[in-house]
C-alpha cells in the first residue's frame, strides 16, 4: 500500500519533469510505497509522453490554470495521507522520501533545504548571487512562517481542511500563502529539517532577471487579495528604493560559505541586479501591466 504522493505540477517542462522523475527512481523508500502525481498545467503532450514512460500518474489542466491550480488537481488524485512536494527540475536527494516521512511522524507540515547547485566549469556573478540568497526555507520559516513549494512533505488532512493552494494565485507565492494560513490556524505542527534534501539548478542571468520580476508582481498581488496577511507587501513609491538595496542586503545576509573576495564581488554586482529590478518595475508601471499580465 502506498505511503505517500509525490506532487509535482509541471508546466511546458518535459526535460525538468525526466531530470525529476529520474531522482525519484532512485529513493530509500520501496517504490511500492510512494506514488507520484503530475498535474500537467496546459496538458502537454510531450509532458503526458514523460510521464507514461515513467509510468507515474498525472492529471491534465486545459487550458493552463497555474500553478496552484495543477497542485491542487493532483492533490486531489491522490489517496494517500501524505504528501510531498517538489518541482520538475529539482533533483531530490536519495533519502528525501524516507526522511520526509520520518518527520511527518511528528509535525504535519516540514519543509527541507534546497541547495543550488553551482555549474562546475566558470561559474558567474548571477550564478553565486543564486547560490547566496536563493531557496532559504530556514530563514523562510523563520521569517514569514511559510517553504518554498520545491520541498515540502504535509499531512493530506491539512490540504483538506484548508482548501489547498489559493487558486487566485497562478504564479509565485503560493507556497507562501498556504504555509502563512497553516501557521494562523494554530492547529499544525509546522518544522524545518536539514535532513531533507532537494537540489535546484541555477537559472541563467535571463531567466534570473524574469524570475525576479514574475516574484515582485506575485508578491504585490499577494499583498492586494490577502492583505490582512501581507500588509507590507502592497505596491507603493518605496518599492522602488527597496528593489535596488535588496540584493546587496541579501548577499550581506547569506550564511552560506563562499570565498569572502567572490562574497565581495557578488555584494556589488548585485547592486546593478538591483538597478536593472528596479527599471523593470518602472517599465511595467509605465505599461499598466497587471499580475496575469505576467501569465504566459
């Protein structure tokens, strides 16, 4: 009998979902006692075709609905009273699944460390300022009470009490949201562990700059329909100061070892990640775009 569901939503990503699903083939834990459920956000066809050749289970969502949406629809699926959560892309760590279970023993909602996972020939500015400041469920949970959707095991009764992932929010915070609503219930054991172990690749300078600006929409459309959470996250004129010390600040903030000159080097080059954060939130202010201006 299956122990737990594996949810992965996946959007467009076949190459990210094998790179996944291949991590997965290697667990601790007996294949006989986990699952795994994609939800297949604009229902791929050559995500579908990975998943029947690796023979997991997936549900289609047509037309695209986001990622809260394709998390719920295989939450749904699932028959399991655990879950656990990850993204396609991420490679997770052989004993993810039977510490994830462990822990789930004790608390009802665990997150685990993501490691960025540096490139082994010359690695670059944006790649070390990833390594520094990206993925922190510690300084997450401690800070904002929520991890990062990449790595997440929860008791299934939690989802069902809670109505699942907020399906407003089609892209970027999430995880944030659920994990502050399980937090203000009262009625969970929340818990970070470092025994459970996902990687993340690095995004190339490009994606890192869309990323930024798909995070900061998100993050102000967070602030706008959960306001009563999020108060300090609604747009205003400081936004615009903020956008340009906050990876210099971040960088000085990472406990993460690293070369204190390259820590040095990254420290100032994010300024100018800063300033180029901060000419594309002008620019959209300019354009009047919308938060699912950005869902494309």
């Amino acid at each position: 009998m299956k122990k737990i569901s594996v949810i992965i939503p996946c959007y467009n990503d076949p190459n990210g979902l094998k790179i996944t699903l291949e991590s997965l083939e290697n667990q601790s834990l007996s294949k006989d006692l986990f699952e795994v459920i994609v939800g297949n956000d604009g229902a791929s066809e050559d995500v579908r075709n990975v998943c029947n050749n690796f023979g997991v289970r997936f549900v289609n969502v047509f037309p695209r609905r986001g990622i809260s949406v394709a998390r719920n629809r295989a939450i749904e699926k699932s028959f399991c009273n655990l879950l656990a959560f990850t993204d396609a892309d991420i490679v997770v760590d052989k004993n993810w699944l039977e510490n994830g279970i462990k822990f789930l023993s004790i608390y009802d909602y665990v997150g685990g460390v993501i490691k960025t996972v540096l490139n082994k020939n010359k690695i670059r500015n944006h790649e070390y300022y990833q390594y520094l400041t990206s993925f922190n469920n510690e300084y997450n949970f401690k800070k904002d009470k929520y991890f990062a959707g990449g790595n997440i095991f929860a008791k299934k009764k939690v989802f069902d009490k809670l109505a699942g992932f907020e399906e407003k929010i089609i892209f970027g915070g999430e995880d944030r949201e659920f994990g502050v609503r399980v937090f203000l219930s009262k009625r969970y054991r929340m818990f970070y562990s470092e025994e459970i172990i996902v990687y993340h690749p690095v995004r190339t300078f490009k994606e890192l700059l869309r990323k930024s600006d798909i995070y900061r929409e998100s993050s102000f459309f967070l602030g706008k329909i959960c306001f009563d959470k999020f108060p300090s996250l609604k747009p205003n004129i400081f936004k615009f100061f903020k956008l340009i010390i906050i990876p210099p600040i971040k960088v000085l903030g990472s406990k993460r070892k690293i070369n204190k000159f390259v820590k040095i080097k990254v420290f100032f080059w994010s300024f100018y990640l800063g300033f180029l954060d901060s000419l594309n939130y002008i620019k959209n202010r300019i354009k009047g775009k919308k938060y699912y201006d950005f869902f494309e």
